[in-house]
C-alpha cells in the first residue's frame, strides 16, 4: 500500500511572494502627485516675476524649451546673449526692477498728496507756509510758517497754522502709512508752562496730532507725536525751527527705499 507525501512537510520550501513589481509604479505615481500639489500650493499666490520663473522652468524641464544653461537656483532660462558671462545675477535683477517699481508707485502717490494740498493752500494764499520734502524715509510736509503757526513759548495753532492743517488733513486720509508729527523749538530756553524746549516740542506736534484725529478724522492707530525740542535747529533762522513736520512714512523694503531719490530726480528733472 503506497503512503501519500504529505503536504508542507518539514525541510519542504515555502510557496513564492506574488509579484510586487507594481509598488515602484505605485510609490512614483506619489511622487508626482506630491510634485503637482506643491506647484499648485505654490502658484495659489499669484505673483507675476515668480510665475514667469516657474513657467520657464517647467519648459525647460520638459524640454518645450531648448536650453543648456539654466539658472538652478530660480529656474530661468539664460538668454544667449549672457551665456558665458560673469556676474550675471537674474534674481538681483529681477529684484531690482520690482523695487524700482515700487519705488515708482510710492513717488507718485507722495506726489498726489502734495498737489492735493498744494491746490487747498493755493485757494487759501497759504502755499509759501508748506514745505515739502520726498526720500526714502517718506513725504515730509513741513509747516514753516514760524509765528504765523507759533508763537514763542506757546504750543496753540493760531488761524494760519490751523488753516495749513485742515486742507493737510483730508489729503492723508485713507493712506495705509504710518504718519509722524514732529514738533521743533528753537533754541531759546523754554519758560512755564513748559518745563523745557522738549515738552514744548512735543506740546506743538500733540496740538497737530490732536486736529488731525478728532477734526479731520485721521486713524488714530497710524499716528504718532514726537519731540525733538531743540536739537535740530535750522541754522539762522529762529522761525523755522518753531516747526511741526508731517512726515507720512515709507513702507517700502530698504532695496525700493534706496530707489526713491533716484526717481525723485528723474520726475523733477
């Protein structure tokens, strides 16, 4: 009688793994969709000079766009006439020409305000009591009229000064900067009720502060008083260092604040 060989025996060899091939296909076509929900989280904010670079490189990369010298660190293809070429930075470039525009577009809103206030003061006869001044810490405006807006030891906006700061006022309303008033005394000691020529300062710029919030409705989170008293008077004229400036702030980055006396020349030239 013939024994039957009996299954899985000991010593016997296990049945073979199926064939798991497809986990490489599987594990690349995560990796793809991963790529893909990265470039559609990064183009979700739409910025122009960053899409330029990223359809550049995708054309490179694909090969739609034929190219052997490619900038690795931003992805923009390297036009002929800079092959071979040394200090040749695309991103510095770019860069720069943002910050020119925005430095451009700042010029021209400064520019806005100034003949804003410029057509009120005219309308008035007050156009010589404003001075005005475009850098790259901002706009200043500058009441220069000396006893006409202060008198000596005293910090209350007489007719003029109060005149100057009304048709101020409507043209810095809804402007997204920070606003700076500035008050001056000149070197003089100062008397009571002003314990010095710093409380007096500051008493001038408060007196402005205050109008252009509770009259001319200004944000009161966007502005602020500060004194300087008499440190920096102007050299020969004691006038114009009893003085408030209206000093509306830059809120460019530094490359585009750098910018502004340039294109300051070019417009005035």
């Amino acid at each position: 009688m013939s024994t039957r060989r009996k299954r899985g025996h000991k010593g016997g060899h296990d049945e073979g793994h199926p064939d798991e091939r497809w986990i490489v296909s599987y594990a690349d076509m995560l990796t793809v969709l991963m790529c893909l929900f990265l470039v559609l989280f990064a183009m979700s904010s739409i910025d122009a000079n960053k899409y330029a670079q990223l359809r550049d490189s995708l054309a490179t990369g694909f090969g739609t766009t034929p190219s052997t010298n490619v900038d690795s660190a931003i992805g923009v293809i390297v036009e002929p006439e800079y092959v071979g070429k040394e200090g040749v930075g695309f991103t510095s470039a770019i860069t720069e020409q943002t910050s020119l525009q925005q430095a451009k577009k700042e010029v021209a809103t400064f520019e806005a305000i100034v003949a804003k206030v410029n057509s009120g003061l005219k309308a008035q006869g007050l156009q010589d009591q404003v001075g005005y001044q475009v850098d790259g810490r901002g706009l200043t405006i500058k009441l220069i009229g000396g006893q006409t807006f202060f008198e000596p030891n005293r910090a209350e906006l007489l007719e003029a000064a109060l005149a100057t700061v009304q048709t101020i006022g409507p043209a810095l309303q809804g402007i997204p900067n920070q606003i700076s008033i500035e008050g001056y005394a000149d070197p003089t000691p100062a008397s009571p009720p002003y314990a010095s020529n710093w409380e007096l300062a500051g008493a001038r710029s408060t007196a402005v502060l205050r109008y252009l919030v509770e009259v001319d409705g200004l944000d009161p989170s966007k502005i602020s008083a500060v004194s300087f008293g008499s440190a920096r008077p102007v050299p020969g004229d004691l006038s114009l260092s009893r003085r408030v400036d209206v000093v509306v702030l830059s809120d460019l980055p530094e490359a585009a604040k750098a910018l502004v006396p340039k294109v300051v020349a070019t417009t005035s030239g």
